[in-house]
C-alpha cells in the first residue's frame, strides 16, 4: 500500500486525503497548527466562535455542489442567512447602499473548520507538527519537523500550503523551488473582531473602501460569538502589516461609530495578522506544481483563482495527480 504524506490540513489538504484514502493510498496529515482548518479556521471563545479567516463559501461546480450538499446533510454546514450590503466610498465619504442578491452562501457549523474536521475523520493527522525539511533517498521521503522529530517511509509527499511557505520547505529541503513567481500569489489580511450592536443595514457587507474588503456580523451564524469580524483590505494591511493590535482596534472602532453609525458601546476581541490570504489579481493563477520524478506535488487555493471552492478543487487535482502517476507506473512495469 503506497504511503503519502500531506503537508497542511486547510481543505486542500483534507479533501487530497480523503480522495486518496477513498482509493486505498495510507494517508498522514501533517499540520502546524492546533487543529485542522487552515484559513478556514475559527476561534472558540466562552461567547461562541469567532471566523476570523474565510466567512462563507460559495458552490459553482458540479462537484463541490455535491460535496456541500454531503455537509448539509452531515450538518457540518449551514445556508447563512445573510443580508447583503455594499459600503461604498466616494471624495472622501462613505455610504452604505442595499445590494441584496440571489446567491446560496453557506458557512461552516458550529465552526468554519467543521467540514474539514469531516473530511479528515478517521484519517492520521499530527497537529503542532511544524515540517521543517523534507528528504528523498532511495524513492522514499522523510519528514523533519521543528520538534526534530522525522516521519519516514513515504511514497510521495502532497504540499497544500500557502505558495512562499512551500518554497520556503523546498529551499530548506535543497529541492529545485518551483515557486519563484508564486511566492506573492497570496496577499496579507488584518482581521479584526469588535463586540458590537448589528447595524440594521446587514450583516454581510462588501466594501469599496480605501481600507476594508468586507465586514460581517455574526448574529445570523449558529454557534458564534455575536459580533463583528472586520477584513482590512490587502494594501492596507501590508502598509500597517506590523502594527500592534491596539492599531486595529482603533482603526476598527473608527469605522463601526462612522461609517456603520454604530452609537452603543463597542468593544474590541481580537485582531489576527494572516500574511497569506487572499489572491492577488495582478498574479496569474499557476496551476498545480509538480515534480513528478520524485513524487512532489504542490497546490491550493492559489492555483485557481483562491476561494474555498478552489481550495476543495485544488485537492481532488493533488489526489488525481498522485492516482494517474501511480496508474502510469504500473502500466510501464
Ligand atoms: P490553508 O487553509 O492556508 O492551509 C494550509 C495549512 O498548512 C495551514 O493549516 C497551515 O497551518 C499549514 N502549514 C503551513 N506551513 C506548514 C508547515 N511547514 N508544516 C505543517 N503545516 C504547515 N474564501 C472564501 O471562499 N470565502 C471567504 O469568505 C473567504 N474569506 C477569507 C478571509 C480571510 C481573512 C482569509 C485569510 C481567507 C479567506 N478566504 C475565503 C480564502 C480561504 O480561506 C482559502 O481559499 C482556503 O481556506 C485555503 O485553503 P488551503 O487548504 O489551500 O490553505
Ligand atoms: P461572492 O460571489 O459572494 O463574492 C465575490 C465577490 O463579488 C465579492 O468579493 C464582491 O466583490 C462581489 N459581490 C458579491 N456579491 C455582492 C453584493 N451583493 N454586493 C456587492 N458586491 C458583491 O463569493 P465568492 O465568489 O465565493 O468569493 C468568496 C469571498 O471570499 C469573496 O467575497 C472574497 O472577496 C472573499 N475572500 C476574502 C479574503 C480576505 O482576505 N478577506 C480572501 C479570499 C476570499
């Protein structure tokens, strides 16, 4: 039984294990993080979670249609009932105007990570478990992690991380970097979450904004905590990428008082710093890295275009790229 190692447990990650485990390979999930999820993840609190990363997924393709209708049925997802918004912005002032429309967004339930946390049951998966260095000798690959502690003996080795970090291994590992022009395929976010009243406005509202990209409220999520979760837009963000918390919240308070005319008290939760996580538009989408020769596979969200749907995508391509090489092995044998 062919033995393959996944580096990252986002939903690429997860659904590349569950598409391999399906077909009979062993899978090990390695994640550096406390649990799966990646930047689908939320943060628990006494209050309820907090999404602090991706907000809502959207279905496109027949297949991802098909695997959000499974976690609706597993109840590991949810149709958020949101009302749409749009804050625009124009010389120098901001209005909020309706902008309701006809598309499903689903979410996560009782946390965003819940669907990855489905695809991954009954799988191998070590968390804190930070890969530093990757080895190949003899067609068999080692794992060294921070710990020092190696994980050996697999056939191939799936990369689902965000591109730079995946060229940061492959350097650290003395592998040809594939990813010189993908590095900044994946751009910085401030997510800020501030207790506070719902404007009566909506809950999910687009920004047009010099400084935000999306701010929601989670009143209608099951299982969070009520309150806003603000996305700094990328070129704020990497403007004040290491500023303090204190920065955020003032920033964010700011904006829930004038711009969303917020008059009750509002109170600030938490700010996190993702340094990869949204697609850059200037950058093209690169696909799939491979090197076949050495069963190496890389991908994400990145190689299409972002977006969890992409993510979910991404995954059953790494999965159908490790089957075809091995179908093509044992025909050549
Ligand atoms: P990731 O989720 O980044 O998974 C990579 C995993 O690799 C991580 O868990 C990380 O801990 C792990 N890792 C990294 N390095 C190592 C290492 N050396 N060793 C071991 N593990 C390692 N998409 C939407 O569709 N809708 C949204 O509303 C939305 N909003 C977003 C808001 C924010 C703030 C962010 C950050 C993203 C948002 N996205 C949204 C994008 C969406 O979250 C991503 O497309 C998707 O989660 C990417 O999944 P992935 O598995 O490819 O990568
Ligand atoms: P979607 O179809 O809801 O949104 C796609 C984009 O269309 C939005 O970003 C927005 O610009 C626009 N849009 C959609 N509905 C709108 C409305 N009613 N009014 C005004 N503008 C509207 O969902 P999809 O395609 O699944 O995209 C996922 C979402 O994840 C996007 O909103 C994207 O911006 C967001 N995202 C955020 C990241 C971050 O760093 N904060 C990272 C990656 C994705």
């Amino acid at each position: 039984m062919k033995k393959i190692a996944v580096i990252g447990a986002g939903l690429t990650g997860a659904a590349a294990a569950r598409t391999l485990v399906q077909q009979g390979f062993l899978v090990t999930v390695f994640d550096k993080g406390r649990s799966a999820g990646g930047r689908m993840s939320s943060k628990r609190t006494d209050q309820g979670y907090l999404d602090l990363g991706a907000q809502y997924f959207t279905a496109r393709s027949d297949v991802f249609k098909q695997q959000v209708q499974l976690w609706l049925e597993g109840g590991q997802a949810e149709v958020w009932p949101c009302t749409t918004v749009l804050l625009a912005h124009e010389d120098g002032l901001s209005s909020l105007k309706s902008s309701r429309d006809e598309q499903t967004r689903f979410i996560g339930v009782p946390s965003m990570q819940s669907p990855v946390k489905a695809l991954l049951q009954d799988i191998a998966l070590i968390t804190a478990c930070r890969i530093q260095k990757l080895s190949y000798q003899q067609q068999s690959w080692s794992l060294l992690s921070d710990e020092g502690q190696i994980y050996a003996g697999f056939d191939a080795v799936l990369l689902t991380l965000p591109p730079a970090q995946a060229q940061q291994l492959m350097a650290q590992s003395s592998l040809p970097v594939r990813f010189e022009n993908t590095a900044d395929v994946l751009e910085p976010c401030w997510a800020v979450a501030m207790q506070a009243e719902a404007s009566p406005a909506g809950d999910a509202i687009f920004c047009q904004h010099p400084k935000l990209r999306f701010i929601s409220h989670q009143q209608h999520k099951t299982g969070r905590n009520s309150c806003y979760i603000l996305h700094f837009n990328a070129a704020f963000s990497a403007e004040h990428l290491h500023k303090p918390p204190e920065f955020w919240f003032a920033e964010a308070r700011v904006i829930l008082s004038e711009e969303l005319k917020i008059q009750q008290s509002i109170e600030p939760l938490v700010a996190h710093r993702w340094l990869y996580a949204s697609q850059n538009d200037q950058v093209p989408a690169p696909g799939l890295i491979t090197l076949p020769d050495q069963q190496l596979w890389a991908g994400g969200d990145w190689s299409y275009g972002g977006r969890l749907e992409n993510a979910y995508l991404a995954g059953l391509k790494l999965a159908q790229a490790v089957i075809h090489s091995y179908k093509l092995q044992q025909e050549t044998v």
